[in-house]
C-alpha cells in the first residue's frame, strides 16, 4: 500500500477540502511532477458564472499559448443596449511566498474601448481580485477552495509555506503551474 493509499483512508483529518485533495488522483501528478493543471471549465464554473447579472452578461473566458481572453457584454445605464467587451491579458508575476500567495495579471488589450470602468466592473464582480493600471491582481488565499488549502496547518505550520510556484503558464484550455519546493 502506496502513501497515497494510506492518506486517502486517514479519516482523522479534519480539514475537507484537504480530505477532498488526498482523495483526488491529480494528487499524485502533483507531488511526483510537481505541477498542477487548471482547466478553463473549472474557472467558469467557480468564477465566471458567479459574475453574471443584469449588467454582465454572456461571459466567456478562454485561454490560449501565453494569453487569456475574457469576452462578454456590458449595460451601463443609461445606455439601453448592451456593450460587446474583449480583455486580453497575460501573466505579469507570480508572488507565491510565505507572506502571500498572488498572482499578477497584465491586461494587454481592451476591445472595443479600452475604458478603466469596463474592465474594472468585471474585476469587482469576484472579491479576490482587484483592478489597477493595467494590472489585475488576485488574492489566492481569499479564493474560497483555495483559502482552506493555504490555512491548513500541521502543528502550527501552514504546509503550503514549504511550496512556491515557479512557473505559471497559459495554455489551450488550461492553467499549468510548476512547483517548487522551500526548505
């Protein structure tokens, strides 16, 4: 019986979301590759469907080889139509530290117009993530599944202060991160 074997059987575990990650057989991509794959179904279902109201509309993100795009449409009273809106963006930084775990995004073209209060009401629609000159910044450790994640703890030491993420790419249909280890 392998390690992850006896953890998917530790019923001790308090912590769901990291009884939920144990039992996932990504776990093992994890830890033996030391890189994680996001898809782009999963960002709709946890972050693009909760944005979607009277005043956003249809949207839509997609990621492509070192770019995302994000497209929908907008109401603005008192507009009475709704406003189609592209954003093209790319990965500026990545501080994934003990201090914080962030991640910086560059928004590289706005389409149609490139105006500060299209961009900034689809950024203020989701509450990790912030908008300011060109850059949108999401808080990692105030995304709800992952918030858990980075608060557990084993003996008064948080376990992802041990983890950094070195590399963050976009690709087509998919996040991948690499990671890396701090001892």
């Amino acid at each position: 019986m392998g390690i992850f074997d006896k953890l998917k059987n530790l019923d001790r575990l308090k912590n769901p979301a990291l009884i939920e990650l144990i039992k996932d057989q990504r776990l093992k991509e994890v830890v033996t590759r030391r890189e994680f794959r996001v898809t782009e179904e999963y960002f709709h279902r946890e972050f693009i469907a909760k944005a979607l109201d009277e005043e956003m509309q249809e949207l839509s993100l997609r990621f492509f080889d070192g770019y995302g795009e994000i497209t929908g449409k907008v109401k603005k009273r008192p507009i009475p139509f709704t406003i189609p809106f592209s954003v093209r963006f790319a990965v500026e930084a990545v501080d994934f530290t003990p201090k914080g775990k962030v991640l910086h995004l560059k928004v590289e073209e706005v389409k149609p117009l490139d105006l500060d209060w299209v961009t900034g009401k689809v950024v203020e629609r989701i509450p990790f993530l912030s908008y300011r000159e060109g850059v949108i910044t999401c808080d990692l450790t105030k995304v709800p599944r992952l918030a858990d994640l980075f608060a557990y703890q084993i003996k008064g030491v948080r376990l992802c202060d041990f983890l950094t993420v070195k590399e963050l790419l976009l690709k087509e249909g998919e996040v991948i991160g690499r990671l890396g280890f701090i001892l």
